[in-house]
C-alpha cells in the first residue's frame, strides 16, 4: 500500500457509479501504511537538529495529509453508493454488496435493517396500527465502519490518534441532512473544468424548484465533497470546481466550511 496505490482506488471509485471491489482488509491496510509513515517521520525527526525545518520530516508529513485526505474521500465516495444499495435491498430489491469491506458490510446491514425497520413502522402508522410520535423500536446497531482503522481525520486520521468517528448511520444521515460530506483532496491534483452531471442537472432543474419556493443559491465547489442529499430530494456529487445551483439551506454551510463559494 502506498500513496499511489490509494489515489488509484479514488480514481476508479470516481468514473463509476458502481462499487469497485476492495479487500476486507483495506482500510486496515490503509491504517497501517499511514501509521507506518508517521513512525518513519519519528525518527526523522529524533535524528534531525531541528525538526521543524527538516525536509525529509516536511515531505513525509505531507505525505501523511494527503494520504489521510484521499482515502477519506475515497470512504465518502463509497458511502454515497453503499446507501443507495442499501435502499434497493430494503426496497425487495437486489442490492450490490460485491467488494464491500468488512466495515462497509456491517454499515451496509445496518443500513438495510433500519430502512426495513422505519418502512414498517410508517406503514403501521399510516393503517393506525402505531403511534406516529412514537420512535419505533430497534436492534439494529452498527459498528462504525473507519473505527477499526483509524480515528477522526483531525490531526492524524486512521491511525488510532484521535475521537472516534461517529457511527456510519450518523455518518450517513449527516452526510445526507446538513450536506457536508467531506473527503477533501489534497490541493496538487488538477481540477476537473468540465462540471459534473450532477451540477448540471441540478442547474437545469433550478427553475422548477424555484417554482416551489425553495431558495437556491449558485455556488462554485472548492473542494471536493463527494455525494451530498439535498433538502430538494436530489442527490448532488461535488467536485472541486463543480458549478452548481443548490438549495440555500445546503449552499450556506458549505460556503461557510470554505468549501464553496458563492457566484
């Protein structure tokens, strides 16, 4: 495993819709190339005089951003498809669970459980059977799925140095609520000009939903995001350099986390 290796795994996850197949194991290896790099900048920087200005302890250090940085976006990038499969599958249909890490597969059953859990108890609200105030009951639990490898990316992701993450349902539904899906890449990759087919469809579809009312604002991506729920209902996947019309309640945090800007 090695910096490039990883940027390969983004780059394929990115040209397609579908999830590509990952060991079970893969983000353990990830961890572990990381953790290995931050022991081999320890003892660059026990042996230099001064650490600070030392070359070697500077490139290994960006090393270890910008590996943190590409396989949480490579996460963030699956995450949007594994709850979409997980959608299909609670729906009666047949779900894509080929490649799925052992992490994934559990957020994934997860997912799956409580979608079938929440489908019931609205059906049992809408026949009178339950009360709508009431929160159904669940058994479903799930591990977080990045926990076994690594912690918040906040300083030194993925290598046990940091909070906890929070738990793939919460990853999943703040991805999806407040439209920050993270998974920043690192600043020496070239952008992308062309917009993505998600920016323009959102841009096409502006005008009707400012029939309905809905505030939307047009916002250039600084960042890459990965795929983020709006409050329309519609799916948007940012990239860096993405044009795109959102909803305003979603453009704003962006905008305010510097991960947009407003045109």
């Amino acid at each position: 495993m090695n910096l490039e290796d990883l940027r390969a795994v983004r780059s394929r996850e990115r040209s397609s819709d579908s999830l590509q197949d990952l060991r079970d194991s893969f983000y353990e290896e990830v961890a572990d190339y990381i953790q290995s790099r931050k022991d081999e900048r320890e003892r660059a920087a026990a042996a230099s005089d001064d650490p600070f200005s030392s070359e070697e302890v500077q490139t290994l250090t960006d090393e270890i951003e910008t590996a943190e940085q590409v396989s949480e976006a490579i996460y963030e990038r699956r995450m949007g498809k594994i709850v979409k499969q997980a959608s299909l599958a609670a729906a009666g249909m047949t779900g894509d669970t080929e490649g799925l890490t052992n992490e994934e597969r559990r957020l994934y059953d997860d997912l799956v459980a409580r979608i079938e859990e929440n489908k019931s108890h609205v059906l049992d609200v809408l026949a009178g059977d339950a009360d709508p105030r009431e929160e159904p009951a669940s058994d479903a639990t799930g591990a977080d799925p990045m926990a076994a490898s690594h912690a918040n990316p906040e300083p030194d992701s993925m290598s046990g140095d940091g909070e906890s993450e929070p738990a793939p349902t919460e990853r999943a539904e703040s991805s999806a609520a407040a439209a920050m899906g993270g998974g920043l890449d690192e600043a020496d990759d070239a952008p992308d000009d062309t917009p993505s087919p998600d920016a323009r469809n959102a841009e096409g579809s502006a005008g009707a939903d400012g029939a309905e009312g809905a505030a939307r604002t047009t916002v250039r991506i600084t960042r890459d995001v990965g795929d983020v729920f709006g409050v329309d209902e519609r799916q948007y996947s940012l990239e860096a350099e993405d044009v795109v019309v959102l909803p305003a309640e979603n453009a704003k945090p962006l905008v305010e986390k510097d991960a947009a800007e407003e045109l």
